[in-house]
C-alpha cells in the first residue's frame, strides 16, 4: 500500500471523484480517501507507477502533493 498527498480536496463528492479515478487503474484493488488529512492510500496488486496516479488525481481536478 502507498499513500499519497492529495490537494484540493474539500467533500464527499471529491472523495467519489478520487476513489472512481484511481480505482480505474489496472492493478489498483483498494482506494481509501482520508478527507481530514488529504491523505490517499492506494492498494494493488503490483506495482503502479506513480505518473499514472498523478495523471488521474490531476484529470480529476486534484492536485498531488
């Protein structure tokens, strides 16, 4: 599992919208979106390269930090 800072997040809606976009990528098996802390653990299968994660934060309107 790696966490990831994740800035810009402020509801519900953004947690949805991280979660759905990071579930997308192959090998991803568990997303968990801590809202308080800005905080994003991504669980998968193998390894995910982490220019994949901070294309589908950024396409999500988020930014990586």
């Amino acid at each position: 599992m790696e966490t990831f800072k994740v800035k810009g997040m402020s509801c519900g809606h953004c947690v949805k919208a991280v979660e759905k976009a990071l579930g997308e990528i192959p090998g991803v098996t568990g997303v968990r979106v801590d809202l308080a802390s800005g905080q994003v653990s991504v669980e998968a299968s193998g390894p995910v390269d982490r220019t994949v994660i901070k294309e589908k934060i950024e396409k999500a309107g988020y930014e990586l930090g």
